[in-house]
C-alpha cells in the first residue's frame, strides 16, 4: 500500500506529513531528497550550474533557494527546465527508499509525500491519494507570514501551482487543515487507520 501525499503550497503538507510519522508511517519526503541530489558537484547541481549560471549559488557553493525561487516562479519555461534537471533523480531516490521500506515491513503502508504529485502524473503509481487543503486566503496568510513574501509574491507562487480545488479531485482522501491541529490529527488517525485496513 502506497500511498501519495500532497498539497497546495501553505496548506500544511509537512505538518500532516509529521502526524503520519508520528503514527509509525515510513515516509519517503520528496523535499528532502530534492535538497539532497542539488547538493554541490552531484549530477543534479552541475545541470542546475549549467542551466542557470554560477550567480544562483551562495558562497559554499550551495543554490542560493531565494534566487533560483525568485527565477522560475516568474517565468514558467524555466521552471520545466529545473524540474526536468530535478525530478527523474528525486524519483530515483525515493524508489530506492520505497523499496527499502518495502524489505523492513511489506505490510506497512508507506506515505510518499511530495508537493507535485499531481502535476507530475505520479498519483498515477499510487494506490491511494491524500490531498492536505486549506482556502486560498488562508494559504496566502500563511505564505506571507512563512516566507515574508509580499501578498503579490504570495500569489504567484500559489498561481504557479494547480489549483487546490483541482487537486481535491483526485483524492481519494482529503484532509482540512483550516481548524484545529487537533481536528488535522483526528482526520490524521481516521486516514492512517483506513491505509492499515485496506493494505
């Protein structure tokens, strides 16, 4: 059983992704592992350097987030070309991890969490899907507070994204993160408990 998590950007993935863990849930975080393959000198990092120039890296040599955010977010040709750079090694990784798990514990769900699911047409390798959403003002709030971005900054990464209310079809289980962190565990559990029955 493996199941997909995803979200809208400041809808409260990671917090959910967390309670999953909690629970005993292997979880394979998709933006964990495109933090590892961008890591200086890895394959990931020289197509990155090539495609965008020296000028996106910070003094060690690392990619400076800010300014490759500030690039691609503004200019969606380019961010097909990161994510094409990205995304065949991220989903190496995580098969690696998923079939790692697999060996540990082939009766335990696993929760593969990554921002894009949808997008990228990986829900489709999934055998449940999890959809975290919250209403745009309350998305936009929490952008503005997380990342000091501007309401038109905030906004434009939210557009770059698929819509939530389209993302909300593809569930199979949704989860409102716009009440409580108790109400978001319950929903959590109920989940968790369901993925446990059915694999």
């Amino acid at each position: 059983m493996i199941a997909g998590l995803t979200g809208g950007i400041a809808s409260g993935k990671s917090t959910v992704s967390k309670m999953f863990r909690e629970l005993g849930a292997p979880i394979v975080d998709a933006d964990i592992i495109a933090r590892l393959v961008v890591e200086p000198d890895r394959p990931a990092w020289q197509g990155i350097v090539e495609e965008f120039g020296t000028e996106i890296l910070l003094s060690d040599r690392t990619i400076d987030r800010t300014k490759l955010g500030s690039i691609i977010f503004a200019d969606a040709s380019r961010r097909d070309k990161l994510n094409r750079i990205v995304h065949p090694r991220v989903r190496e990784e995580a098969a690696r991890q998923v079939e790692q798990f697999l060996r540990e514990d082939p009766k335990r769900p696993i929760l593969q969490d990554v921002p894009l699911l949808i997008e990228t047409g990986l829900y489709k390798q999934m055998d449940k899907v999890i959809v975290v959403y919250v209403n745009e003002e309350t998305q936009l709030q929490r952008l503005m507070q997380r990342d000091g971005s501007t309401k038109a900054e905030a906004m434009q990464r939210i557009r770059a994204q698929m819509p939530i209310e389209e993302k909300k079809k593809f569930a199979d289980f949704l989860i409102d993160n716009s009440g409580s962190l108790e109400g978001t565990r319950q929903q959590v559990e109920q989940i968790w408990e369901e993925l446990n029955r059915l694999a």
